[in-house]
C-alpha cells in the first residue's frame, strides 16, 4: 500500500498506522519552479483596490501559476510588499490543483474556501474539503475532511474533523476519512478523480474527541 505523503491523522493509534504506510511514500514536494512563476487570472469581471493592493475576480475565475491550476467562483489576490502573494479562492466548490517535483504527480483539492499562501507555499482548504494524489488519472490517496491543510513545500498534509455545526448531512459524525489505494492497476484503484467512493474509514483511523493531534 502506499500512504498519502505527509498526511497527519488524528490520534496517537492513527499516528502510528500512518507512519508505517509512510515507509513506500515517494519523497517528493511540490513543483519548485512554481514558485517563481507569475499569477495569470482569467474571469468575467475584475475590481482593483489600489489603498488595500487587492484584484477581486468573479465569474469563472481561473488562475495558473506554474503548474498551479485554481478554479472558482470568485478569488481575492493580494500582493505583499516583499512580493509574495496570497488569494482566497470561493465557490461551490473551489477547486486547485499542482504538480509534485519530480514525479508525474500531482495534488488536486477542493473546497468551498481555499486559502493560497506564496509565502509559506500552502494551501488551506475549509468546508467540504477532499484532497487527493493523482498519477495519470489515477487516484493513489484521497482525504475528506472539514479543514485541510497542505504544506506544498514539504508534502504535509495536517486533516482536521468538523465539530458540532460543521458536520455534514452526509457525514454527521465529522469524522476524517481516508482511503489509501493499493498499489496493484485493479478498477478499485482506476478510479477517475471526482466519482463517487464508499467512505467507510477502518477503525483505527477514527479521529479521538479534540480532533487532530497536534506534533
């Protein structure tokens, strides 16, 4: 089997579960050269607050940065003064996807809220969040979760569970839920990215009261 690089899963029994999985991961980050490429956005409509150095897009908003896709409803860009550069992605559901280094990878999520920060390289992922590791079309690692964070510079993934009126109709529990392909080319692990799966997590992948363990 092959574990979901970097991923944290709530408890210390969980822990330990991944950390065995994390033994055949592929040790790779995200696309370096993303960093230094330029923001292109593509919408139906723009406004530009120059006193907060804001671009507000809406309508079919598409954005690329390197090998970084974001798709959504509308998206706040901003631009520190060191250059770096941030944007909040919305919609039903926000949508972004990158390449790994070095691997014919890429990590792809979405969410109703995604948070890009070009500084730290990370992407925070709120309400409805799924993340998954894809090759070829092929879905190796899929994550659902209410909060997701992905630290892109190093492949961690930190998974977070709703609580009280964060739990979905489908998931009232709000309990994080994993699956982990196998590494063999059956139609279980063909799957394309974004059809319907059974999440049924293993017991030992429960999260505990308090939510994810913090290291």
């Amino acid at each position: 089997m092959r574990a979901f690089p970097g991923l944290r899963l709530p408890s210390a029994r969980a822990a330990a579960f991944a950390a065995l999985l994390l033994a055949a991961a592929v040790p790779a980050g995200a696309e370096k050269a993303d960093r230094n490429k330029p923001i292109n956005v593509e919408a139906d409509r723009m406004q530009y607050d120059d006193l907060k150095q804001t671009n507000v897009f809406t309508g079919n908003v598409v954005l690329t940065k390197g090998t970084i896709l974001i798709r959504a409803d509308r998206l706040v860009v901003r631009q520190d003064p060191e250059g770096y550069q941030y944007g909040t992605a919305t919609g039903n559901l926000a949508f972004f996807r990158q390449k790994r280094e070095g691997v014919d990878q890429y990590v792809e999520g979405q969410a109703r809220r995604i948070d890009y920060d070009g500084k730290a390289e990370t992407f925070r992922l709120q309400q409805q969040a799924t993340m998954r590791r894809t090759e070829k079309e092929r879905v190796l690692d899929e994550v659902h979760g209410s909060e997701i964070l992905y630290e892109s510079r190093n492949d961690f993934f930190t998974v977070e569970g709703a609580r009280g009126a964060g739990a979905s109709p489908d998931n009232p529990g709000g309990r994080v839920r994993v699956i982990i392909q196998p590494r063999d080319e059956s139609p279980a692990s063909s799957r394309a990215p974004g059809s319907p799966a059974s999440l049924t997590p293993a017991e030992q992948l429960a999260p505990q009261p308090g939510g994810a363990a913090r290291q």
